[in-house]
C-alpha cells in the first residue's frame, strides 16, 4: 500500500526510478483515496476515466529506461487540475451550470506541457463558479469541505485543488490565481501555493476570469514540489501574447535575504489574534534563520483590494460576454434569440457571477467609466510603483496570507463583502502583476495558518529560497 501522505513528487520520482512501485500503482493508490473519502470532501468534480491508460503509458516509458528528468519531470506523477483549465477531449466547466456539458476542443498550453513532461491529468477538482469566491461555495457542482475540518471552506477559488493535496488524494495540482486563488486555499488547507510572476505561465486554455490578473500555478506539500511544478508549466507560448520570456526581468540585485513588513497593513481591521500571533512567530524564525527585517512603509497598499473589485469585474464583465448560449455548453430557449440570451444568461449563470457581471458592466459605463475604472487603474499604478520602489531596498515582502482561518461553510455566503476581505493580503500581487508563495506556518488549533511572501517581478527564485529554508526543506 503505498501512503501518499508520506510521499512528495520528488521522492515519488525517486521511487519510481527506483522501481519502488509503478506508475499505474502510485495513480491507483490515489483512486483508491479518493473512492474512499471524497465523498465527504467532494475535492473533484470528475476523475477521468483514462488515469490508469495514462499510468500505463508512463510505465511503458519507464519500462524503456526514461525516468523523471529535466525532459520530463513528472513522468508518472498523478495530477488534478482545476476545472477552468482545458484538456481536450474531457469536459471543464469552470464550476459553472453554463458550461454544463462543454467538451474542451484543444489542451490548454499548461496542460500540454504537463502532459509533454509525463503528468498523468487524473480528473478535474470543484472551484467557485468562473473562479469568483475564496471558499469554494460558489460551485454550481456543489461545495468542497476543508481537509482539516469538514464544518469548514478550504478557501477559494482552487478549493478543489488545494483540498485534493490537503487531503493527500494527489501530490500536486494547478490553480488559477487572480486576487488569491491559490494562496488563499493552499493557506487553508495547510499546504504550499505558488503564484507566478504574471505572464511566467500561458493563460491559453484557461477559462479566463480577469485576463490582466490571472495566473495558473501549482499547490504542493512542499517548495520544491511547488517548483517542479512551476517549471513544468511555464515559458513563453505564441498563443498567449502576454507571456514573457526569461529576460524580461533582469536578475538585477543579489537576494541579500532582507524581508520588509508592512506593519500598518498587517495590522488592518479584521485581522485575527492567533494570525497575528502566528505571525510574530514566523518573523522569529526567519530572523533566527539569518534573515533581516525591516519595517516599511505602503500607504497605498491599503487601496488594493476596493482596486481589485473594480477591474476584476470589468474584465470578468467582458471575457463573460461570450457565453451567450449558442457557442458554448447550457442553453435555455426564449421567445426569440435575444430572450434566449437572457433566459440562458439567467439560469446559467449563478449569483456571484451575475453580482460581478453587473457590476463590471456599470463601472465601465459611460458617465461612470472615469470615475470607477478610471481612477482604479491610476491606483493600480500607484501601488505598482511603490511596490516596486519597495523591491528596490527590500528582497521580500511578508504579511500573513489570510486575515482568518478557514472559516464555516455558509459563514460568509449572505456577504460578499466579508468575503471580499479573505483577499485583502493576496491581491496586492495581482494588482502589481508580482509573484508570491503562500507557506504553511501553523495551527490555530487543527486549523492551518499561512504566511506569504512577495518578490519583484521574476524573483521567484528568491521565494523559493526563502520558502525552503523556513519549511526546513
Ligand atoms: N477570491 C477572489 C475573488 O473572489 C480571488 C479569486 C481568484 O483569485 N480567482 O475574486
């Protein structure tokens, strides 16, 4: 019996190499987990039906002397994968009734690769509906419990991700992250999530949510897993032209290993006794590990998140425009097509979706566009340029990842505001298109805790650095 909650994907591949067991083994030991207990977690939405042929292929592979290299580094390693990301041929819904039904046509880029590294893609894990939330109640498929307290959300918008390696039913997985999608969740359920620097990872084949925010990375037990899993994914890709190549950032200054503290922000409202307690004691232990601290200063950081609510519906308000009933997946008849497009739009659509869909679509108005997207957009810049003056003197910025623990399930439900606050922390580095880990810190009784760093812009070699040595790796 091989326990999953012993292995991670490096030792996995060693294994493996080893002949410790095979592929097919390792992906039937994560069925066998998942039979058993995701009925009550309800991390995935489907386990596709081809994980064992894909399992076989990698031993035949292995069986020819190929083992997990830089060529393929994921070479019979079980993968889940969020529901917005396209692998073709299985459907994705991006956890909408909408999309009821869609079969993807072509694999997204991130799956290409994973699948060109020898990932096998097991099955595709529940999300907040077109990736809108941060506990995963939004799903049309129903919502997906904490692996640590079933009473509890795993965070959101990757719950099912971040649950499906909380509860070791996998290794790793993929999110989207677009105010917090991964960190938030991979806080919550007590593992390691990865955010890139914006334009490090294809969005092609990503149901898109906010395309000038979105990112897909990784959720792993540990950093260097998380890394494994970000180079499989990433690298410039025709197909989506915001991507970036290696050189866009120079490497510039050398990581002297000084974090900066927001101390205004991390103390805003509404942040909780044991984060900050927790808190305080990750700083003692990245001062004992030999790193530097220091106090900084952002007033506009605080900005971020009211920011944030206007250009995330905005663009969720356009790319949303196109599920129309006639292209894609659910359709509902009218009297005449334009009333096929409501009655479609109505019933397919839940009420997050349609909260954000009318307010993107009133900030963008004439008359209003200047004053809400306007001024968003000049506040965006504001806090991309301190953040970046910031890198300037400082490696890393630290502030917990969420101001709570994983709260109840329908905790928040009936206010979206309070929930919009799960996200003060992350959003920031959407915002400034920068890359941030979050990292396991403790317990609030059997509750996870997580800590976040942030790098400049293609510095995420220094968030590895600095995540390995606080997890001891
Ligand atoms: N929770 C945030 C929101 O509701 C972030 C979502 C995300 O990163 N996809 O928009």
């Amino acid at each position: 019996m091989i326990d999953l909650s012993e292995l991670t994907i490096k030792g996995a591949c060693e294994d493996l190499k080893k002949k410790k067991f095979s592929a097919r083994e390792l992906t039937q030991a994560s069925l066998d987990v998942i039979n058993e207990k995701d009925t009550d977690i309800h991390a995935f939405l489907e386990v596709f039906d081809d994980a064992l042929d894909q399992a076989d292929e990698a031993d035949k592979r292995i069986a020819s002397g190929e083992f997990a290299s830089r060529r393929m580094p994921l070479l019979g390693i079980p993968i889940a994968i969020k529901d917005n990301m396209l692998v073709e041929g299985k459907r994705a819904t991006a956890g909408s009734k909408i999309l009821e039904g869609f079969v993807a046509p072509y694999d997204a880029t991130a799956i290409r690769k994973l699948k060109d590294a020898g990932a096998i893609i097991l099955g595709r894990t529940n999300m907040d509906e077109f990736a809108m939330g941060s506990s995963t109640e939004n799903s049309a498929y129903g919502v997906t419990k904490n692996p640590h307290d079933p009473s509890r959300v795993p965070g959101g918008s990757s719950g099912g991700s971040a649950a499906a390696v909380g509860a070791n039913f996998v290794l790793g997985s993929y999110g989207s992250d677009t105010g917090g999608s991964i960190r938030q969740p991979a806080a919550f359920s007590g593992i390691v999530g990865f955010k890139p620097t914006y334009g490090k990872v294809s969005r092609s084949g990503l149901i898109a949510l906010a395309s000038s925010l979105d990112q897909i990375g990784p959720f792993a037990k540990t950093v260097s897993d998380v890394e494994v899993l970000y180079d499989a994914v990433r690298g410039q890709d025709p197909l989506d032209s915001t991507t970036i190549s290696e050189n866009t950032y120079p490497q510039g200054k050398k990581f002297s290993k000084t974090i900066g503290i927001p101390r205004s922000f991390v103390e805003s409202e509404g942040v909780d006794g044991s984060v900050k307690k927790n808190f305080e004691e990750v700083i003692k232990k990245f001062l004992s590990l030999g790193y530097n601290i220091a106090d900084i200063e952002l007033p506009h950081l605080k900005y971020s998140l009211a920011t944030y609510y206007i250009i995330m519906p905005a663009e969720a308000s356009s790319n949303l425009a196109r599920f129309d009933g006639v292209k894609y997946g659910f359709h509902k008849d009218g009297k005449d097509s334009i009333d096929d497009y409501f009655k479609t739009r109505r019933m397919g659509f839940g009420q997050e979706a349609r909260r954000r869909i009318i307010l993107g679509t009133y900030v963008l108005s004439s008359g209003y566009y200047d004053e809400y997207y306007g001024s968003a957009l000049k506040m965006k810049k504001l806090i991309t340029e301190e953040l970046k003056e910031t890198f300037g003197k400082i490696d890393l910025i630290m502030t917990p990842t969420t101001p709570t623990p994983a709260f109840k399930i329908g905790e928040k439900t009936s206010n979206p505001l309070s929930m919009y606050l799960a996200d003060i922390f992350t959003v920031p580095a959407n915002i400034a298109g920068l890359p941030a880990i979050s990292l396991p810190s403790g317990f609030d009784g059997n509750l996870p805790l997580g800590v976040q760093l942030m790098a400049g812009l293609g510095r995420e070699g220094n968030l590895f650095i600095a995540g390995k040595e606080f997890l001891e790796e």
